[in-house]
C-alpha cells in the first residue's frame, strides 16, 4: 500500500476518534509548507530534460494523450453525473499529483468552497492505490511479451539508462557549475528559493493570469538547462524527503472536515471520477498502440502513470524487472526498456500537463 494512502487513511480515523481537529494547525508548518510548495515545483521542473522528452517523443504524446482524455471525459460527461464543480475539480488530482491538488485546493478555499477542497484530497489519497497495480500488472503482462522475444533474438537495439542520465545535464550552460566543495545544502536551497520567487513574482505581474505554479515548473525547467540549479536539486540538498513531508500539512489540510456522513456522500462521485479515468485512459492506450507500434498494455502503463506519479515510475519498473527477467542480463534488458518510458510518461502527466490543465480547471470551479 502506498506511503499516502496509508498516512492519509490513517489521519482521516484519526480524525474522527481521538485526534484533535487543529493537529495539522498546532504543527505551525503551515506558512513553511506555502512557502515551500513554488520551490517543490522549481525541484520537479529541474527533474525534466528537453533532450529525454525529444527522445520518448511517443512517450510524451501517449501521456499527453491521456491526460486530455480524462479531462474531456471527465468534464462534459463526468458533468452531467456529478456537477460541473466536482468534475472539474476531479481532473486536476487524477491526471496528476501533488501540484495539481494544491491549485485546485488554493483555488476552492479562496471561494468557500472547502467540500470541493475535500473532495480533490480524497481523490489524490486513494488514487495511489488504484494506479499503482494497473501499471504494475499491464508491465508485468508486457514484460513477458518482450522477453519471448528478447530469448529469441529478435531484439537488436538496448535503451540505454546512462544515455538519458547524460541528457538531464543542462544544455544552455549560461551560469558556471557550482564548486563541489559549495553544493552545500544551504546555498542549493537558496538557490532554489530564488527561482520559487522570482516565478512567484513573474506570476504576481500577470496578475495571476498564469498560475504561480506553471510558472515555477517553468522556471525549474528553464534554470536546470541554464545551470542555475542542479538536476533534481531538492536531492542534490538531502531536502525532497523533509519538503515533501512538510507539503502534505497542505495536502490533507482539509481532511479535519471529512466526516464520516461527508465521506459516504462522496463515494458516487469518487467511483464515477476512477471509472470515467480508467475508461479514457483505456480507450487512449488503445488508439496509441495503433498509432506509435506500442503495446495496449505498454500505453495503459504510460497512461495510468498519471495517478501516481514518481517515485511510483521508479519502482514498478524495477520491481517488474526483478520479477520477470530470470537473469541479470534480462532484469538490465527490462529496466533499460520501461524505467525511461514511465519517468518520462510520469513527469509529463504529473509535472506538465495536469498541472496546466489544473490551472485551466480552477475557471471552471
């Protein structure tokens, strides 16, 4: 079972028995997690490499693909089901992650409309448990698909993990490499935090027109390729760990008001928002085979990653690999094959694309 949705569920009977409602208030993280929240995305922008998304070309459509999908569906069908509302709230948690919850969630309380808040932080929880075995599983039926063919000799070409390591370094190297001896966490996380403000400020002189966050994910990509910021920077500080604990006081900020009678009225439109986005997905991952030579389980795979997101693209492959491949030499064949596809496919969705669409979704609301 995924790390939040066990935290989640946990804190949710919490809740409702013997933890007091002001627990996330009492922590006083609040203010450091909204502060905090525009450099995570800078660290998630600093994740994507131009040159990996030109490689997996595919990759990225299939992803884009079915984010749109569930958008579409979701919106003007799931609409007629469950509200315009909730549906258009719905689209930004399941096409991707944490970013996407926080906008949608911002958006909503700025309104008054705290059930809507709710609503996206159930979605976001019980997603994980969803996602992850719909990819585990299409890989594992894939996996061996492509070891038959691997045993026969059918394989010319091996996807190469180094190659897409050497991509991530910046391609636009305008600011000098930082000393190793002062890649220190100090000086990384201000740096980061320089880019967080100045997104955050870019986006204050638009009035808002383009979400701070878009902006930050921009910014995080733009000043990783200049050199500004390292690769995966948060990382490269020892900090992702401690910044992604202190984001989730954001997340589940709303869950204090999930009441029992609350949660059992938002069962209908939880279930019709998962089927509606596995049925988009499926039809996408269906075209897509058709289209790019991949296959249906591949695509569902690539699809589905949006409900998950890293480090669950990290993992399934690796652990499908472990699992089918009987040798080392086919466990490295298998991970050199999924690992860069869900990577890509999980920060397009997770890190691009839902959060875009989230931005153009909080209109709606």
């Amino acid at each position: 079972m995924p790390m939040i949705f066990v935290s989640g569920f946990l804190l949710l009977i919490g809740f409702w028995t013997f933890l007091p409602a002001s627990t996330l208030a009492d922590t006083g993280l609040f203010q450091l997690s909204v502060i905090l929240a525009p450099m995570f995305v800078v660290h998630t922008g600093s994740m994507m490499s131009i040159a990996q998304l030109r490689q997996e070309y595919k990759t990225v459509l299939i992803a884009i693909a079915a984010v749109t999908a569930i958008a579409l569906l979701l919106y003007f069908v799931g609409s007629l089901l469950i509200g315009k509302q909730q549906a258009a709230a719905a689209v930004g948690p399941i096409s991707g992650g944490l970013v996407a919850v926080l906008i949608i969630q911002e958006a909503a309380s700025a309104i008054g409309l705290e059930r809507i808040a709710i609503f996206v932080t159930l979605l976001f929880v019980l997603q994980l448990f969803i996602g992850l075995p719909i990819a585990a599983l299409c890989l594992s039926r894939d996996a061996r698909h492509e070891l038959s063919r691997y045993r026969a000799g059918e394989v010319e070409d091996k996807v190469s993990v180094e190659n897409h390591e050497q991509a991530s370094a910046p391609r636009w190297r305008v600011f000098p490499e930082t000393p190793k001896d002062l890649k220190t966490p100090f000086i990384l996380l201000t740096k980061a935090l320089i880019v967080a403000w100045l997104a955050v400020w870019v986006s204050g002189l638009m009035d808002g027109a383009i979400n701070k966050f878009i902006v930050a994910l921009a910014f995080g990509v733009l000043f990783k390729e200049l050199g500004f910021i390292e690769t995966r920077v948060l990382d490269e500080a020892n900090s992702s760990g401690f910044v992604l604990f202190v984001l989730f006081i954001l997340v589940y900020w709303y869950l204090p008001k999930a009441s029992p009678e609350l949660l059992v009225e938002m069962i209908y439109p939880i279930v019709v928002c998962f089927v509606g986005a596995l049925g988009a997905i499926s039809v996408v991952a269906f075209l897509a085979g058709k289209v790019t030579g991949y296959s249906w389980r591949l695509c569902m795979a690539l699809g589905v990653s949006c409900m998950f997101g890293f480090p669950g693209t990290l993992i399934v492959p690796e652990e499908v690999a472990k699992s089918q491949g009987e040798t080392k030499e086919e466990q490295d064949y298998l991970v050199s094959l999924y690992l860069p596809k869900m990577l890509i496919a999980g920060l397009t969705t997770v890190s691009i694309a839902s959060v875009v669409i989230a931005g153009v979704m909080v209109r709606f609301l």
